[in-house]
C-alpha cells in the first residue's frame, strides 16, 4: 500500500497567524508565572518551536517527552506508550504540555493520567490540531489550533512513517 500526498488543508501563513494568537491566550493566562513546557515527541516539535518563541518570558523550562500510538501507516495501535517522564520533577510546577493533534484521545489522556501522578499544581494542553470526530476518550484541549475533520494529515511536523515531516504547510494524505 503506498501513500499519496494531497492538497494542502492549512497553509503555512494560516498556521503561522493561528500560533501568534494561541502564544498571545497562553501569555495572557499565565502571566509571570514560571512554566515546564512539554512538547510530545516527535510531532509538535515544530509547532512548539515557533510557539514558544512567541512567548514573552524566556525562561521557560523546556522537557521533551516522548508518547505515541501509531505503530506506522495511517492507523493507530491504541497502545499508548509514554517516555521521558522518570527524571521530571514538576511537582508544584506550571505544567503545559504541547501536542501536535489530538485523534482518539487515547494518547493525551494516558500522558495526563502520568503526569498528575507527579502533583504538578497545574496541567494545561495546547495542540495544534483536533480531529473531535474520531474521540473514543472525553478530552479538550485548553489552546486549540485548528479542528479539522476526519483526514489524516502530514507536514509542519506531523508525519506518517516518518514521511512528509519537514513540509512548510499541513496537507492531507491518503491510502492507495
Ligand atoms: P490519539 O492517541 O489517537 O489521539 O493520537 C495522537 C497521536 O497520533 C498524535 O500525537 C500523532 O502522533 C498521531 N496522529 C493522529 N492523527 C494523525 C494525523 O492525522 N497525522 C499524523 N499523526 C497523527
């Protein structure tokens, strides 16, 4: 089976205008406040890039964590793993975790499950894309992006088997 890459669904300067305006609800909600960002592997590492970059406070504590559930191709296993957590001490902390989408759910809410075990004072999610059509857990996210329908999407950090990562503008790719 191979992989077709189709039109673009979110162009790059869309992208860019919506992540200046999510930077500015983020700043807007926690003020001064020192903040542990945690970008999820490997998908949001360039949306996190351009946002934190538009945060106002520099210093900002940045931890890579690492979760998925898609084994490869374009369908999810729905075994989540997460990693990266065991040294992370966020307890008392501001915590923000920064996903690439949000699909069934089943990802998010396991790394949420994990990280209240740590007694963080608060947890807050921002995404940047949110397929709400396909939940199978109860979940929202705090700083949404962009909801989109039920396609399965690549580019601006988001791949599928680790094509199409590195491409400036979201497009929708398909089975053929
Ligand atoms: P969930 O656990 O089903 O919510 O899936 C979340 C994870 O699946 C995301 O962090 C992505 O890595 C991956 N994912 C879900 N939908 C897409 C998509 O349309 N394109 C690329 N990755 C996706």
């Amino acid at each position: 089976m191979s992989l077709r890459l189709g039109p673009v669904l979110i162009g790059r300067d869309e992208i860019s205008k919506r992540v200046s305006l999510l930077a500015g609800e983020i700043a807007t909600y926690y003020g001064s406040q020192e903040l542990f960002i945690l970008p999820v592997l490997t998908g949001s590492f360039v949306f996190c890039a351009d946002l934190v970059r538009q945060l106002p406070h520099c210093n900002h504590i940045i931890r890579f964590v690492k979760a998925g559930s898609y084994g490869s191709s374009i369908h999810s296993s729905g075994k989540v793993s997460v990693n990266g957590l065991e040294k992370l001490d966020i307890e008392g902390k501001n915590v923000l975790i920064v996903e690439d989408i949000i699909d069934t759910g089943l990802t998010l809410s396991t790394l949420l499950k994990a990280i209240k075990q740590k007694g963080p004072k608060d947890v807050k999610v921002a995404v940047l894309l949110d397929k709400p059509s396909r939940r199978k857990v109860e979940l929202k996210a705090d700083f949404t992006g962009f909801e989109i329908e039920d396609k399965f999407v690549v580019g601006f950090g988001l791949d599928c088997n680790e094509q199409f990562r590195c491409l400036p503008d979201i497009h929708i790719v398909s089975e053929e």
